[in-house]
C-alpha cells in the first residue's frame, strides 16, 4: 500500500496513509461525541497507522497502535450503549498520572534511541501520553481530551518536521477535535 494516491506540498500521499487519516478523522470525531460506535473505528485506524508508521521508523507510534486496537475493544465492551458518562479524575489521580508520564517517557527514550528510531523523546512522549489519554478515555475521564490536546500538537509538529505533512495536518485537526471533545464532555459533565 506504498502506491502514492496524490502529491501534497511536494509530498507523496501514499493510499494507506489516506485511508488511516480518512478513518481515523471519521473515529476521533465519534469520540468527541462519547458514541460508542467511535471504538470500531479507531481499531481500524490504528491498525492502518500501525503499518504506515512501522514503515516510517516511528516505532513507538507503531506500537501505541496495539494500545489503542485493544483499547478499542474495551472501550466497545465497556461503554454503555448509550455511549461515554463522562467525568473527572480526582487531583490525586490527576497527579499520579503526571508522574507516571515523567518517569516513562524518561525510561522510553533510550530505548527508542538504542533500536535507532527516527525520533526518541518526541516519539516516546507522544507513545506515553497516547497510551494514557486512551485510557482515560476508556474510563470515560473529560481530562482525556486535555491530555490528545498536548499530544495531538505535538505530534503535528513531529510528524511536518518529518516532512509528513498530511499526517501533519490531520494531526492539527485532531487538536482542534481535541478542545472540541474537552468542551463536549465537560458539558455533559456539567448538566
């Protein structure tokens, strides 16, 4: 699937990269709107973009996919069919899981520098804040969208320093998703 389907900013879309950020808008949106029906389609964009960033040497993305495949099956199994019930992490919750960040970020990186990635601290922070943003969104938390807002800059700066600008821009979609999912559940929260 490396056939480039079209040419944007001198860059080489290929066909599974449109298909992984076409399914992975279609999910994240579903997400802002705590439907149930979002996790099908996020195990199926993270299945694509296991593949596209496997292919780019951005083996902590790659492996935050199966993260997510799984996290999308407990996200179907244990929402309500009715969708998310959103709420918030207590201060102490909120304090274990900075330090949990912190310190596995700090652990991954030489890791990722020894298996000789295309990017190390920046891959390891978006792996670890991925992994810990899905979660809370499996447990339904409104600081969920707080945590895919820094991730999601992030990684629109990582991936158009890479010279993968559609990725890049889709990223930068997610961002703004992202303070539209926080308003969203903090809303339902706050009804």
């Amino acid at each position: 699937m490396s056939t480039i389907l079209f040419t944007a900013w001198g860059y080489g879309v290929s066909i599974l990269e449109a298909v992984a950020a076409l399914v992975s808008f279609i999910g994240v949106w579903l997400g802002t709107t705590g439907k149930r029906i979002t996790w099908p389609w996020w195990a199926a964009s993270s299945t694509l973009y296991m593949i596209f960033f496997y292919q780019a040497d951005l083996f902590a993305s790659a492996a935050a996919q199966i993260v997510f495949i799984i996290a999308a099956y407990l996200g179907w199994r244990d929402w309500a069919p009715t969708g998310a019930k959103p709420g918030p992490l207590s201060n102490r919750n909120r304090a274990q899981w900075a330090a949990l960040t912190i310190v596995s970020v700090a652990l991954l990186t030489p890791l990722l520098t020894s298996l000789g990635a295309a990017a190390t601290w920046q891959d390891a922070i978006l792996f670890v804040g991925s992994l810990i943003a899905q979660i809370l969104m499996v447990y339904e938390k409104i600081e969920s969208w707080v945590v895919w807002l820094i991730v999601d800059a992030a990684a629109t700066y990582l991936y158009a320093s890479l010279g993968y600008w559609f990725t890049a821009l889709l990223y930068f979609a997610f961002t703004i998703i992202a303070l539209i999912g926080w308003k969203r559940w903090n809303d339902s929260y706050s009804h």
